[in-house]
C-alpha cells in the first residue's frame, strides 16, 4: 500500500512538471515577438487587440441601446437630437477603442498614429478626397442638424422621410418605400428642400389657369371654395386667390393654402385640384384650349395665264 502511494505521488509530480513545461512553452509562444519594419507584434499582443475590439463593439452597443432609452424619457429631447448624441457618443467609444486595440495589438504610440494618418491624408488626397468630404460631411449633418432624422425631404426630383444619417451616407424612404442611398457631401453642397425644418406651417402653391373669357370674381370664389373643402388646410391663414397673368388664351391663376402637415401636400394637391375640376364644371368655368387661327389668302390668277406660262416653257424648251 505504501508502495502504491509513493508511485501515486510520483506519477503526480511528472505530470505537474510536465504541465508546467507545456504552459512554459505555450507562454514562450504566445509572447515571442515578432519583428516587420517598426512594429513589433506577439501572438499575445494581437489576441488582446483583438479582445479590446470586440469588447469595445459590445460596449458601443449596450451604451448605445442603454443611452437610447434614457434619452427617450426625456420628452423635451426631440428625437433628432437623441439620435445625434447616440451616434457621436457610438463614433467617440468605437474612436477610442480602435486606438486602444492599436496600441495592444501593434505597441504603436501616439506618434506612430501621427505618421498614419499623415499617409491616410497623402491617399486622400490622391483618391479618397469624395469619402473624406461625405465624412466630414456627415458630422456637419449631426452637428448642425439642419437635416434630421424623421424629417420630410426633397432631392432633385426624389422626395421623402429620412431613415437614418450615417457617417457617409444618409437613408431616404420615399412614399413607394425605396431607399435612397444619398452621399451627405451632396445634402451639404446641394439644394435640399426640409418640408419639416423650423415652422411646422407650409406653404402650398396650386397654378391653374382658365379660358380668357371667364368671370375672374367667380373663379376667384370657386378656387376658396374648393381649398376650404380640403382637409389638412388651415383656415388660419387662410387659403387665397393671385391673378399672375393673362395668356395668349387664358387667364393664369395661383391658388395658396396653408398646412401644418407638409409631408402631404402632394396629396393636399391632388384633393384640392379634384374639387376644382368638380366646381369648375358645376359652374360652367372652362379651362383654356389652344387656339389656331389660319388665314388664307386668295391669288389673282386665271387659266388664261397658265396656258401662256406653259406655251413660254415650252417654247423655251424648243429653243
């Protein structure tokens, strides 16, 4: 029996002197360095960047998410505003922790950072100058705000909701639910119309034009009837009446209401322009057509001639 207990114990020791060589070499792996240029690296070193990144991309997450609901019970905290300091406060936390995962990872110190953005700065300049602009742009966006994110927009000919303002591009749904992918530099340098930026009011015009002939106080009191109809139109200011110009063949009207809801005027349009055509045929108001007017003109000419012209021409050809 004491035998068998002296071997236990002595198995016991070659095996804890043998694990502890293991761990010896595994250690001398994991932190044997690695030499490229000025960068020295470990097996070690890159494992704990790499662990810095991913812990850096959790936390950037939950503080997101976490600050997102605090900012939330805020009601006087317009969501344009908590999504601008959720994005800075992701961009700062994800900033700091690719700094750090840098420095564990690659031992590269401040002055290392320097010289790579300088060469960054060399590339853009050659190439990469559109995505620094829609960067730079981006954090004129989130920092000036004079795009939000919920807000009603009008690009060139495309029009609808802003989705979302990332730090290159911004995400605009339009009313068919496509997504325009819109570079920021362009919301920055271009005309963008915001039909949600500062007085909730909106202005919308409505050009119409009737035959030249017609009863101006009457289509002036048939436009006011057919805007006072329409909802979403405020009766304070109320809607009224311009006479721009007579045409060749018409009478160009303006017909301008107000709403506190300029996401739809296009639909306020639509119902405005459909109890016009109902009025204007209730009342016998006519809209312009085109007129042509063709004058002929009559010749003095007799068949005599034609038969003395013809008798030269061949005469002529005789010759």
């Amino acid at each position: 029996m004491l035998v068998e207990t002296k071997f236990l114990l002595s198995n016991s020791t070659n095996l804890a002197v043998q694990g502890e060589s293991v761990i010896a070499q595994v250690w001398v792996y994991l932190t044997k360095q690695f030499t490229f240029g000025r960068i020295t690296v470990s097996v070690s070193s890159l494992a704990i960047g790499a662990l810095v990144l991913i812990l850096t991309i959790v936390v950037s997450r939950t503080g997101s998410a976490l600050l997102d609901r605090r900012l939330a019970k805020q009601r006087h905290i317009d969501p344009g505003l908590r999504y601008t300091i959720d994005r800075l406060v992701k961009y700062l936390i994800v900033s700091a922790g690719v700094l750090l995962a840098l420095k564990q990872a690659f031992a590269i110190d401040l002055t290392s950072i320097a010289v790579l953005f300088t060469a960054l700065s060399v590339g853009i300049g050659f190439g990469l100058q559109y995505l620094a602009a829609d960067i730079a742009s981006g954090f004129i966006l989130l920092f000036e705000r004079p795009i939000r994110v919920g807000d009603r927009v009008t690009i060139g000919e495309d029009e609808g909701d802003v989705q979302s303002i990332n730090l290159r591009t911004t995400t605009v749904f339009t009313n068919n639910r496509i997504a325009i992918i819109v570079p920021n530099s362009k919301l920055v340098s271009q005309r963008v119309v915001n039909w949600s930026y500062g007085d909730p009011r909106a202005r919308i015009s409505i050009p119409i034009s009737v035959a030249d002939d017609s009863d101006v106080e009457k289509v002036t009191q048939v436009l006011l009837e057919a805007a006072n109809g329409v909802d979403l139109v405020l009766v304070d200011p109320a809607p009224f009446v311009q006479l721009l110009k007579f045409g060749s063949s018409s009478l160009d009207f303006r017909l301008l209401v107000w709403t506190r809801d300029p996401r739809r005027h296009i639909q306020i349009k639509s119902d405005i322009n459909y109890r016009i055509s109902r009025l204007f045929k209730e009342h016998n108001i006519k809209f312009p057509s085109v007129k042509q007017e063709v004058y002929v003109r009559a010749l003095d000419y007799t068949p005599y001639q034609e038969s003395e012209a013809l008798q030269e021409d061949s005469t002529g050809q005789a010759r």
